[in-house]
C-alpha cells in the first residue's frame, strides 16, 4: 500500500500540470479584448444610444412630425397677433358744430373704441356732397340728424356702427332736454345719473393668463411626444425581436445594456425636439410680441420639459418591457392601448382643467401619481396652485416610481426578448430563466 504523502505528492503534480496547460493556452491565443472608446464613457449602452439616435434623426417620419409641430406651433402664435389690429378711424363732418358738441363728440368715440377727425361743413348740403365722394365717412347735424353713406345693418357691431348710435342717442336726449325746458343743472343731474349696481350670484371667469396658456401648449405637447416616442419604443423592441435583430445585439452586449441603451437613444432625441419647439415657440412669441412668453411663462416651459423628462423616463421602461413580450407588428395597437390608458387619463383631465380657468381637486391629486404628473403638474405650475416643496414632492415620487418601474422593465425585457413562437405572458416569466450571460 502506497504512503499517503505519495497521493498528496501526486495529486499536487497533476494539479500544477492543468494550471501550466491553462496558462499556455491563453499565452498562445489571449481571449481579446474591446478597447473602450474613450468618447464613449457609457460604452456598449452609449453605442447603443447612439444608433438608435441616428436611426431616428434618418427616419422620414421623424422629419415629417417635427415640420408638421413646427408649423403648428408657428400658426398658434402668429394667428392671434394678427387679428389685433389698430384702433379703426373715421372722419366725421360737422354742420354748425360748437366746442361742446366736439368734446361730446370725441368723447363718444373714445368710448366705442374709435379715433375720429372733426371736420366742419358749411351747410347740410355741402356735407351730403362730401358724404358721397367719400372725403367724411359721417355727417352730423345736431339739430336734424346724423347722414351715413349707406343705412346700419342691425348686425353691424363695428366701431363705426357704435359710434352712429351713440350720437344719435346722445343728440336726441338733449334736443329732448330742450323742448322739456330743464335748466342747464337739471340736464347736468340727468347726464350724471350713475347706473345702478349689477350683482351676478357667482363671481366673473378670470381672463386667462400667459401662464395658463403656456401651461396649455405644454400638456398638448407634452402628450404628443409622450405617445410619438413611446409608440417607437415599443415597435423598435418588437421590430429587433421579429427580425432576431436582437439575437445578433445580444452576442455583443447584456440584455440590459441593450435595453437602457434603447430608452437613452429615443429619450435624447424626444428631449431634442421637445427643447427646439419650446425654444422657439419663445423666440417667435417675443419677436411677434405674442403673449405667450409674457409673465411667468418661461417658468412653466421650463416645468414642462422637465416633466416631459421625467414622464419618458417613467413609461419607456414599461413600453420596451412590453415590447419584448409581442412578436408581431399587429399586435401593437392592442398592447399600446391598455399602457396609453393613463397617459389619455392625465391629458383630458389636465387639458379640462386648464381650459376651464381653475384646476380641479382630480387635478390636483393627479399632479402627485407618477403616471399622470406630467400634465397635470404642469397646469397646476400655471396656475400658480403648487409651491416649490408640493413641486419638488412629486418630483421625487416620479423618480422613486421610475427607479422600480425600471428594476421590474429590465427582467421582463430580460425574460422575454429571446422567447419567440407567440406572445408572451407575465405568468409564463414567473419561472423562467433568465436571458444574462
């Protein structure tokens, strides 16, 4: 029987002759090594991103969208500050006219909103001859009547129009005045009788702010790129999946990178765009001298690209997850619509609420639920209803949520991308094995 420090010394011999072996073996054929691009910090997530950002800028559509939004924003500002024009003006001829009746005259004008020239006619006559070559659009006389080119429209509520009736009405209450023989303080107390008090039982709508409009074109723009950008999340994961794309990404990179690398690419080009529009919307609103950018409305653009951050970075995860578990094109509109439920939700009711002047208690809750915070803290921010802390609250609900909406994201991603055959259901990950090298 062998000694028992043979079989120790052997054992030790056979040992060191597999490690020398191992160790030969990588000397003759090292395993190679990726360098690092060193304008890459992110690495094989950055290059993911990055290709997904080209993909995105080459796209036809992505040029279509962002004309289509450019132009749409443009009309939004430029249309109302062309319908205020200048103040209307009219010249007015005046038979056997006085200091009195002038000042009465331009003061009925400046009432209605309208700048009038006073010219004095030598006689009725003379003025009916003017009136119809055009050189007076109205002729006064104060004892007979007021002569219009062409009789009112009962319709007519231009200046003019306005001014016509008022003159009329004005002049036959102190002809009135005359013929009833009252004293010069007599007429005095009638013309200064102040109407009596209106009282309404709820008080007047409040003229929409800058702000509030501001806070508007943001929960509409919000909610387009929201719904463009996440619906390409979903198609490009179940594109890369139908084509076993993925399969070829998945020999190079981690189920995860890949993932990541996919929301970071579409997110930075729907922050691109997003910031474009809203920064000139804010250049073409100053330099047409809309009210857009007036008061606190930089403020609540500024809300509301942060919110289009954070409310990306919330649903891209729960769309690329539910990307990988489809295979087919068709089955997109079916899975996108229960995921875009919320979205609709926090749109209608934020936009309701903007457009009524006042946010509602549903606003207001829904401005602190990840989901729906992207519209409806916005429309409080316009309103002026939520403080720095109320603020900054929802900020960290957003991003706490995010944090565990993207840890469940990224094992579903990883459960499901590589299961083909059909789509796949959450029951059938529960157990399955993961896709991680």
């Amino acid at each position: 029987m062998r000694p028992a420090w043979f079989v120790a010394a052997l054992v030790v011999v056979v040992a060191a002759a597999r490690l020398w072996r191992r160790r030969r073996a990588r000397a003759v054929s090292p395993t190679p090594r990726v360098p690092r691009d060193r304008r890459n910090p992110l690495g094989e997530t950055g290059l993911v991103a990055g290709r997904e950002i080209r993909e995105r800028l080459r796209g036809r559509v992505f040029r279509v969208v962002t004309a289509l939004l450019f132009l749409a924003i443009a009309a939004i500002i430029v249309i109302p500050t062309l319908r205020t024009t200048s103040a209307p003006r009219a010249t007015v001829g005046v038979v056997g006219g006085s200091s009195t009746l002038e000042v009465d005259l331009k003061a009925l004008a400046h009432r209605v909103g309208l700048t009038v020239r006073l010219v004095a006619e030598p006689g009725l006559a003379a003025a009916r001859s003017a009136l119809r070559a055009g050189r007076i659009d109205v002729a006064i006389d104060p004892s007979r009547s007021v002569l219009l080119d062409k009789a009112l429209a009962a319709t007519d509520t231009s200046a003019r129009a306005a001014f016509v009736r008022a003159v009329s009405l004005s002049l036959g209450a102190q002809g009135a005045y005359a013929r009833a023989g009252l004293t010069p303080s007599q007429v005095a107390v009638i013309a200064g009788a102040k109407p009596l008090a209106v009282v309404s039982l709820e008080p007047a709508k409040k003229p929409t702010t800058a702000a509030e409009t501001t806070a508007l074109l943001g929960v509409i723009l919000n909610f387009i790129v929201l719904t463009q950008y996440l619906t390409w999340t979903l198609m490009g994961v179940m594109e890369e999946k139908a084509s076993r794309v993925v399969e070829v990404l998945l020999a190079t990179v981690r189920p995860l990178q890949l993932l990541a690398g996919k929301v970071l690419g579409i997110g930075s080009v729907a922050m691109a765009q997003a910031a474009s529009l809203v920064v000139f919307a804010l250049v073409l609103g100053r330099v047409v001298g809309s009210s857009f950018v007036h008061g606190a409305a930089p403020l609540v653009a500024g809300a509301t690209l942060l919110w289009l951050v954070l409310g990306y970075a919330f649903y891209s995860w729960v769309y690329a997850a539910a990307g990988s578990l489809g295979e087919r094109q068709d089955q997109v509109q079916s899975m996108a619509l229960p995921l875009s439920l919320p979205l609709i939700l926090g749109y209608i009711v934020s936009l309701v609420g903007v457009s009524s002047g006042s946010p509602s208690v549903l606003v207001k809750v829904l401005a602190y639920l990840p989901p729906t915070a992207p519209f409806a803290m916005p429309a409080l921010v316009g309103f002026g209803e939520a403080t720095w802390w109320q603020f900054a609250l929802s900020v960290i609900a957003s991003v706490a949520s995010t944090v565990v909406v993207a840890v469940y994201a990224a094992r579903v991603y990883r459960r499901a991308v590589l299961r083909t055959g059909g789509r796949v259901r959450l029951s059938q990950l529960r157990r399955a094995p993961s896709a991680t090298r």
